[in-house]
C-alpha cells in the first residue's frame, strides 16, 4: 500500500467537510399545546440541521419553570408571559422573542355547576349553586401567577364585576387539572388546549362557558423567552431558533394534521388519542402567532391588573422585558 506524504494527508485533511459543532441549549415547556411549536421544532428534525440541540425539559406549569430560571437551569423557555413578568421582576435576565399564541384560556364547567351556568348569567349561577349545594363552586386552574390563573381572576374581578371569594379558585399542574376535572373534584377550570377538548369529549355535558376573548380580549399567552446570555453570547442560534418557531407557527396554523403527530408525544401521558389532538389544534381558543409586537398592548393590561393584586411584587419595565429585534431579523433572513 502506498502511504500519503505529510503534505498529500494535510491537504486531504484540510479538505475534508468539517462537522458543525452543536450548541446545546436547555429548553423549558409545558405539556400544553399553546407551546406547541416547540413540538414542531423537535418533530421536524430542524434544530439539527441549524447546528442546535435542544435539551427539552418539561415543567408541569410556568411558576415552577420560574423556579429553574431563577437557578439559572434554562438557555430558553416556552413560558407563559405572566410567568416571564413574574421572573423578570425577580431579576432573571429573560427576554421575550416571539410570541407563540393568544386568546387561548377557555371556562370550562361540568355537573350541578353546569346546570346552573347553563341557564343563568354567571354571576347568578354562582350565587344559585353557592345558596343551594351549601358550598362555592371549585375552579380549578394553574397557580398564581401563571396566565390562566391571572385571566380567570381578571374575568371574575374585571368582567363578572365579582370577589374572589365568591368561588374557590385551585391551582394545580397541566395533568392534575385533567384528572381534577375527570374526576368530578372540581364544578369548572379556566385552562388550555387540549384539555378542554379532552373533559368534553369524555365528560359530553361539559360545556364551555366563556371563550378566551371574553375573558380578557388578545389575552396573550404562551411566549418564546430567552436569557440575556443566550441573547448576547449565540446571536445566530437565537435568531434561528426563532426562524424555526415562525415556520412551526405557520405550520399549527395551516396543517393541524402534520402538527398533531409531532405534539402528541409530548401532552400528559403521550397516550392522548390524535383525533383528540387535531380536534384541539382547530379549537377557536387557539389563535397562533408569532409576532411579539401583536401582544404587547394586552401584556400591559395584565401587568397592571397582576401589579394591583398582588402577583408582581414590583412593576416590570416592559421595554426591558421584550426584545423584538430577534423576530425582525428572523424575518428578514427568511429563516
């Protein structure tokens, strides 16, 4: 066998197609499907091809993600925006990217309390079932601080004209508000796809009783956040990053049929049926978007209504916390 001279194997070396070094980044998401372009990211096999690996952990919701960003445990997050408020105030460096859904809490309510919302106004439906089953109906939803939590409240205070106290509010995780409703512990919950479509479809006189618009209008919702490091120190990764959720956005949008496959692993137990995951991508809470600037306005409404009761301890310069610049240039390139 012929061996290659020292200067024959450098030039082979040095034209040999070199491996792209992978960035690793920790990604924080629900099991919920207003982050479900994380999902589509993941299924289509595209951070790969962009030299990124996501390390997908899951949260049961966004104040316990807080928690991990607070320890600095996170590159990225798919968090609720009052989650992100609530970690900005705390001193996290987080930005918000893109904005992935609004509108997307729903009321769902079930047996005697269903009766009675079915045939009054709320406000007296409440009252009725309070006088007659001798307790306060149980609504059951993320804890406090997290954005179906703070758009129940807002509904009941701001819209309903009513107390707190008149109900009693339960804060659980994504899975334990289902089996809460499934198990008849709870008379309603203000949540997320896909469980409202799953309570109706096992529970069919479950009903919805108020839409996202109606309880806070262009509420926003899920967002893409990143830290200030990732920001500074992966400028390319975050703007590709972004590119990627903008395509999967479109993607939930268009063909809810291509996006289901990809989101069923990742909601409860993965054993959640695919026509029930299709039926929930077509609900009318679901109203996927990427452009951060779209929800700007609605975050200031429930900054103010968190400042004034409670949730934030401290106002949250929203200047600071969004950063729009990301999504613009994703755009541009056409990423």
């Amino acid at each position: 066998m012929r061996l290659l001279s020292l200067s024959s194997l450098l030039l082979f070396t040095i034209l040999l197609p070199r491996a792209h070094a992978q960035l690793s980044l920790e990604v924080g998401y629900m099991p919920i499907l207003p982050v479900a372009q994380v999902f589509v990211i993941e299924g289509e096999g595209w951070a790969a091809a962009e030299g990124l690996e996501l390390n997908l952990r899951r949260f049961s919701d966004g104040p316990t993600m807080v928690k991990a960003l607070l320890a600095d445990e996170l590159d990225v997050a798919y968090v609720g925006i009052g989650p992100a408020m609530v970690a900005r105030a705390r001193g996290v460096p987080l930005k918000v990217v893109a904005a992935a859904v609004k509108d997307h809490i729903g009321v769902v309510v079930q047996g005697k309390f269903a009766d009675y919302t079915g045939r009054l106004p709320m406000p007296e439906a409440i009252a009725r079932f309070t006088a007659e089953q001798g307790r306060k109906p149980v609504i059951a939803s993320f804890p406090a601080g997290s954005v179906p939590n703070t758009v129940l409240r807002y509904w009941l205070v701001e819209q309903l004209n009513l107390s707190l106290n008149t109900v009693e509010i339960r804060g659980l995780g994504a899975n334990a508000v289902l089996e809460a409703l499934l198990a008849g512990e709870v008379d309603g919950a203000a949540i997320m796809e896909p469980i409202l479509t799953a309570v109706r479809t096992r529970i069919p006189e479950a009903q919805i009783t108020a839409w996202g618009r109606e309880l806070l209008a262009n509420h926003p919702g899920a967002v893409l956040t990143m830290t200030e490091a990732m920001l500074r120190d992966h400028p390319h990764a975050a703007e590709a990053l972004v590119g990627m959720h903008i395509r999967a956005t479109e993607i939930l949008r268009r063909q809810p049929e291509r996006a289901a496959r990809h989101a069923q692993p990742f909601l409860g137990d993965g054993n959640l049926p695919l026509d029930t995951v299709v039926e929930a991508l077509r609900s009318p809470v679901l109203s996927y978007l990427a452009d951060p600037r779209r929800i700007s306005g609605a975050t200031v409404v429930m900054h103010n209504f968190q400042l004034a009761d409670g949730t934030l301890r401290e106002p949250v310069p929203l200047a600071d916390l969004f950063e729009f610049s990301v999504y613009q240039a994703a755009t541009r390139s056409g990423r």
